[in-house]
C-alpha cells in the first residue's frame, strides 16, 4: 500500500476536546448548557447506530441530549409538531432530524419547521443559500468535516481538481459548492459527478481530489485514479460478513486495496469521514447555542 491513511478519529478526538473545552466556559460564563436534539423516525438500523452515536457524543461533551424517537408510522402533523415543541424549547440550541424518513413524511416540510438558528445540520434553505453566497451560517456537517480533514492532511486543494462523486443535497451539492468558494481549504476546480454521468473515470482519472459519496460500495476503484491523487470517502455500507459478530462489515464506496496502491492519501472506512460528521454537529450545536446567548465565537 502506497497511500498515507487520513486519521478521522484522530482529529475527531482533538476536535472534541476543543468542543468540550468550549461547552464548559460556556456554562462557566453564561450559565448555558448547549442542548441537541435528535428526532428519529422509525427503525431503520443505520440510522438508529448514527443517532445512538450522535446522542453519546453529545453527552460525552457536556452538551445536553434529548434523542426522541417516534414509530416508523408516526405522521408527518405529528413529526412536525414534535419539530415545533423543539424549535420553542429554550434549552434547545440545535436541532436534527435523521433523514431519510418514512415514506410518507416529506423531508422539505420536516426540514421547514426547524429555525435556521437551530439547523445544525445546514439543512434548511436559509442556510443553504447563505453557504452559497458565503455568509454566515450552519455548513452542513459531512462536507465540514471534510474540509477539516483536507486542512489537517496538508493539502492545499486552491487551484486543483476536485472531483465529487454524487448529487445529494446532504454531501455532493453542498462539497462541491463549498470547494469551489473562494477562501481558505477551497479555490478548487470541482467537477460534479452524478448518476447521470456516462463514465465517471474519464473524470476521476483527471481529480488530485476525489470526494466519492455515492452510496454504493466499488464506486471508485484504483484504475480509475491519477496516481498520488486523494480519496475522501464518504460512504457507509453495510456489506453481509458471515464471519462478523454483527453478520457485516462496514465498507466505503471506494475499493480500499486498489484505491490504496494508486492514491497518496486516503480516507478509511469506518474512521475516515464518519466520526468527522459527528464532531462538525457538535461543533454547530456549540455554535448555535454560543450565538443565542451572544457569545462571540472565540476560534
Ligand atoms: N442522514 C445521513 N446523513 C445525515 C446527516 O448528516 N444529517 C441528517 N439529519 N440525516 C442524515
């Protein structure tokens, strides 16, 4: 194997301690407590394991809690008010509903009823168009803790060709607009690929960076790299592993062996972007309650 491994836990780790640090000076100075709320929708068993992991983190940096869950045929009137409750609730600072959710229930409606103040996912249009246009706002958090991640490994992406792989308006989109920014860990030339693309490779072959967050485990294999580019990999899949306690084993959507022989970094699967999405909601949820109270963001 030639590339070198991006460590997300590692920066998770770090990041968290920073987090922490932040929460305590602001129940220290201000008497508030950052409170995160997680609404779940069903049983879906991926997104049951996200939101348990979301909660213990929380809790793990002094935040506050609260993780509701609702049964896989709850109504949407009935989600939305759980939404409201929450958006009027003071020891409320963020607030994220796990997507995707039961057939029936529209995400958009859902996604509406939350303030953009408290959008810690960056989900909102609010939010969205202010990360277009680069004002302030609630960045959505894999895509944040992406460029966290080309920060710490070194890579000056400014001026070079960022390949994303997948249109989803929670990962593809919004890393594809914020490489392009200009600023700091941006200033990139970034081609979106998507379903729609014929041959995805004619593309990947020309990226220093490939983004794949596809959703489907052999997206982007080693031929399909420029030899010494950098694989950020986006995906989780549960792929059945007799030989595992939990009969699977999580896989990304990059072949790992053949991506590892060409690329010179390479994010792994699980321990690469995943616990990175994790902190940058912490982070935002520190953010919201930090603004509410108005309190000046010390970083
Ligand atoms: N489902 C998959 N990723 C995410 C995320 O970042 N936020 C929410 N709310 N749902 C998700």
């Amino acid at each position: 194997m030639n590339a070198k491994i991006i460590d997300g836990r590692k920066l998770a780790e770090a990041t968290r301690t920073e987090i922490a640090e932040g929460v305590a000076a602001l129940k220290r100075d201000c008497g508030v407590t950052p409170g995160l709320a997680v609404v779940l929708v069903g049983d879906n068993p991926a997104s049951v394991s996200y939101v348990t992991a979301k909660a213990k983190a929380c809790r793990e940096t002094g935040m506050l809690s609260r993780e509701i869950r609702m049964p896989a045929d709850a109504r949407e009137p009935e989600v939305l008010a759980q939404v409201k409750a929450l958006d009027d609730d003071p020891a409320i600072h963020g607030i994220l509903v796990q997507l995707p959710l039961p057939a029936g229930i529209s995400e958009k409606n859902v996604i509406d009823a939350i303030s953009p103040e408290k959008d810690v996912d960056g989900f909102t249009p609010v939010n969205v168009g202010r990360m277009v246009i680069g004002d302030r706002c609630f960045l959505p958090c894999t895509p944040h803790g992406i460029l966290k991640l080309i920060e710490v490994s070194g890579m000056d992406v400014s001026g070079r060709h960022v390949v994303v792989v997948g249109r989803s308006n929670i990962v593809g989109k919004p890393m594809a607009m914020l490489l392009a920014r200009k600023g700091r860990c941006a200033n990139a030339t970034v081609t979106l690929c998507h379903t729609g693309t014929p041959d995805i490779s004619v593309h990947t072959r020309m990226a220093d960076v490939v983004v794949v967050a596809a959703g489907r485990p052999g997206t982007l294999t080693g031929d399909m790299l420029k030899p010494g580019a950098v694989v950020i990999d986006v995906g989780v899949n549960r792929v059945p592993d007799a030989s595992k306690p939990k009969g699977y084993r999580l896989c990304g959507d990059a072949d790992f062996n053949s991506c590892a022989e060409v690329a010179s970094a390479i994010t792994p699967v699980p321990g690469g972007v995943g616990p990175m999405t994790i902190t940058m909601l912490l982070w935002n949820t520190l953010e919201a309650a930090r603004r509410i109270v108005g309190v000046q963001d010390a970083r």
